[in-house]
C-alpha cells in the first residue's frame, strides 16, 4: 500500500510538471511583454526618420510643454498594430483636446527596414480618420538602431519572427509628461476616453483645467484592472462638498425669498 501511495504521488507529480512544461512560453514569444518603468525618463535625443525624410530628436516633439501619447507599431503589421491605432483614434476623438493644441502623439515604427514613404503613408491614413485639422501626431521611422533604445527604456519587448518576418509585441500605448518621464501605460487595442484624458491630466500635471483636476480627484489607477476607476472616499468628500453647497443655496433662497415677502408686508403696512 505504501509503494502504491509512493507511484500515485510520483505519477501525479510528473503530470503536473509535464503540465507546467506546456505551459511555459513558446520560444517565440520569450521576452515579449511590458515590464514597466513608470516614473523613469526616456532619452529625448534620440532620433528617428520623420515623414519629411529627415531625422529629428524626439525633444522636438517634447518642447511645447505638452504631454505626449507615444506608441511603437510597425506599419505593415497585418493586425495588431492597426487595432491598437484604431483604438487610440477613436479615444482621440471623444476627447475635449485635439492634439497639437493640448497634446502631441509620436507613433515610431519598430521595424528597422521601414522607410520614411510608409510613415507619409499610415499618417495620411490616420489623420483621415482622426478627422481633424492637427500638426501634433508624428509617424517617424528608426534612425541608427535608436527605436531598440527607445523600446527598451519604456519597458516594451518585441520580437522578430524570421520565418514570417512579422513582430510579436504587447498592445498598449504610454504617455509621457512633458519633460519624458513615463507616467502611464493604457493597454489593449479598445482605450476608454476617460482613461485616456486622465491620463493625459496626470501627465501634464494637472494643468489642462478644473475640470480635469476634479475628475482625476475623485478616480484613481487601478493597476489590478489597468484602468482608472472611482475613488470612493474623495467621492464622499466630493459629493460632501456639492450637498453642502446645494443646502447653502437653498438656504440662501429661503432666507432671501422670507427677506423679500418681509419687505413687502412693511411697504404694505405703510401703505395703509
């Protein structure tokens, strides 16, 4: 009985390793994923190929003071890629600013062998979707092997298939503060505009208005759920403050309405 319990365990525990073996990464997809690197800096001298053919350091795309969407595509993916572009878009389009004017995107192709044409190409492709009048989405190409760099210092890893010559890579996009320190990861292909305002709020530094500071009070970022969700105490103390104001604005009409009805008696009184 005992050799017996001794094989049942034995045998279980080779099932289970066997099991864990399947599970572990195909060889394809080791490295890539997102490590994140929040609150760290990217090197704004880096340089890559603009639609114009020329190369410019992202400090170009850095000095006006505005926060920066960045995303690394390539741009003949056949799926992926578009999807999260598709998704960016449309957030884009649902918010207050338009960017340019409150915010600047950079999209770098993270396929070395791309040129500057496919750049000119997706850009014209995704300002007509956009449907905006907009100088602030950049579609820029590697320069000397910077893009590999880039990659790195805000934690995306991707790879080459040689048999397909296609990349494997997460979906996301970051936002940058003005200065270039990452400040939030949004991920998937589908972004919800409110998480893409606040956090674009949160990496301007709360600068775009009172609005966008109370909203960004009263949510939070989930990183279990990757997404900003409601704060419940600064929701209480918030909803506190409005009910406080909505009885003192009562208050201030029942006291003004009394005053007036007491004024008018008076003048009645000596009317008579």
């Amino acid at each position: 009985m005992k050799r017996l319990t001794q094989f049942l365990v034995a045998a279980a525990a080779l099932t289970l390793c066997a099991q864990v073996a399947d599970m572990r990464t195909p060889e394809e997809l080791q490295g890539v994923a997102i490590t994140e690197h929040l609150g760290e800096r990217v090197d704004l001298n880096l340089s890559f190929i603009a639609e114009d053919g020329y190369p410019h350091k992202l400090a170009e795309y850095f000095s006006k003071g505005r926060p920066v969407i960045l995303n690394l595509v390539y741009y003949t993916c056949p799926m992926l890629c578009n999807l999260v572009l598709n998704g960016q878009t449309d957030a884009m389009r649902q918010l207050p600013w338009t960017a340019g004017n409150e915010f600047e995107v950079v999209t770098i192709s993270i396929d070395p062998t791309e040129n500057y044409g496919l750049a000119k190409n997706k850009k014209a492709v995704y300002l007509s979707s956009y449907d905006r009048e907009t100088s602030g989405w950049h579609f820029l190409t590697d320069h000397e092997g910077n893009v590999a760099k880039l990659a790195r210092q805000v934690g995306f890893g991707y790879k080459l298939d040689p048999k397909t010559g296609q990349y494997a890579h997460a979906a996301a996009i970051f936002v940058l503060s003005p200065d270039g320190m990452v400040s939030r990861y949004l991920y998937g292909v589908r972004f919800k505009p409110l998480d893409l305002r606040l956090a674009l709020t949160e990496a301007a530094g709360g600068k775009f208005g009172l609005s966008e500071r109370i909203l960004l009070y009263c949510f939070h970022y989930d990183p279990a759920s990757k997404s900003y969700v409601p704060f419940a105490r600064n929701f209480m103390r918030f909803g506190g403050v409005l009910a406080m104001l909505a009885l003192g604005f009562v208050l201030y009409r029942l006291w003004r309405r009394e005053r007036l009805n007491s004024r008018a008696n008076r003048l009645m009184v000596t009317a008579k």
